[in-house]
C-alpha cells in the first residue's frame, strides 16, 4: 500500500518542497537533473548506490543490481557518479528490473543510456543526460544503502526524494512530516494569490514577500 507520506508530497512540488526545507534551515532544492524523457515527476524513498572507477582485482555485482533487489514500489534508486559525463551510469537492463520490483523512477548524478528502453518501460530516469558509453570496465559499485552525494546535496537511505521538470528536492526522513506540512501551507497561500490575480487584483498587492512566507497570516 502507498504510504501516506508519500501520498502528501505527490500533491506538491520541488520548488514548495525546496521552500519549505529552507524555511527550516535544510538545504533546499537544486537543479541540473533532468528528466531523459518527457515530462516527469517522481516522489519516493531513497534507495542509494555509491559508484566509483573500476579498480583492480575481480568484478563484483553488476552496478545497482543490489540495490534494485531491495528496492520496492516506494522506491527512488539514487546513485551517485560523482556527476559524470563520461560513461553511462544506468541502462536498459536495470530499468527493466527496476520495473519489475514497482520502482519509481530513478535519479542519478551522472549520464545514462538506453532511454527509449526507459521510456517504453514508463521509468522515469532523471540524470545529467545521455551517453552511449557503458560502466563495464569503467565502474563499479561502492556502496548501497549508504548515504551519497547527489549534484550537492546529501541523500541518506529511506529519505523522500522529490524531482520533478524544475529540480531536486530531498527530505530528511525525520523531518518529512514537518516539511510536508510547511510545504503545503506555501501550497495553500500560493493558491489564493494567484486565485486574486486572476480576478483582477494588482500584482503588487496579491503578491509580496510577507504573504509569501505566511507572516499576514501568522499575525492574525
């Protein structure tokens, strides 16, 4: 069954989110991260894999493989290329057995491949785009489960991962009941603004930094 959490962030946004987080001093929302194909929004919990250059000595499990069989239809895969360029750090054969576990989507600070595989599979797959250039040989796995780095912000398992066409956001797992509920009074307020704004109310006067960030309405 969903979880209820994540039921409250998939009725908002990254940049509410983003809002909210800042509000209580977190490090907000950031961008670069793009959807590969079509729009996209995705809100889960972070499932995490840590990747590194391929030393030497014997190969492991295939990158992400571990991680995808843990993941469940809550999860987000995270993985953390260190934001390169260079070499493909998701492909085909793990959005397909993304899929079959019910994963969400997938976010990866790094390039991938194969996204008309990702596409027809209905995976969404946010990343720094696309490269033919595969990770055997190149990469490998260094951790799963373990916090990372995604395009600077930390990402630990089990946090709530929101990205969407404007960014990343990412939530402390502890401080997710408290974010959801900031983020959706910015929801709300912002929802009356442009409400007035369509009827005709100036610009200047619907929409100024104190309503913006509730202080009319904590003064009531």
């Amino acid at each position: 069954m969903t979880s209820f959490l994540l039921d409250r962030f998939a009725a908002l946004d990254s940049a509410a989110v983003s809002d909210a987080l800042d509000r209580l001093g977190l490090p907000p929302g950031v961008g670069g991260l793009r959807p590969l194909w079509g729009p996209a929004a995705i809100v889960g919990f972070a499932v995490t894999v840590g990747l590194e250059p391929r030393g030497e000595g014997p190969a492991g499990a295939h990158i992400a493989t571990t991680a995808v069989e843990t993941a469940d239809g809550e999860s987000v895969l995270v993985v953390d290329n260190q934001g390169r360029t260079d070499v493909s750090c998701w492909g085909g054969i793990l959005s397909l057995g993304a899929t079959r576990r019910g994963v969400r989507g997938v976010v990866a600070d790094g390039v991938c491949r194969d996204v008309a595989e990702a596409r027809a599979l209905g995976l969404p797959v946010f990343s720094r785009g696309a490269i033919p250039a595969t990770a055997r040989g190149r990469l490998q796995q260094r951790s799963t489960g373990e916090p990372v780095e995604i395009a600077g912000l930390r990402v630990s398992q089990g946090d709530v991962v929101v990205a969407d066409e404007t960014g990343l956001a990412v939530v402390p797992r502890h401080r997710a009941e408290e974010v959801a509920d900031i983020a959706a009074g910015i929801v709300a307020r912002e929802r009356v603004i442009a409400d007035e704004v369509r009827a005709g109310v100036p610009l200047s006067q619907a929409m100024h930094d104190a309503r913006l960030a509730g202080e009319a309405e904590a003064a009531r």
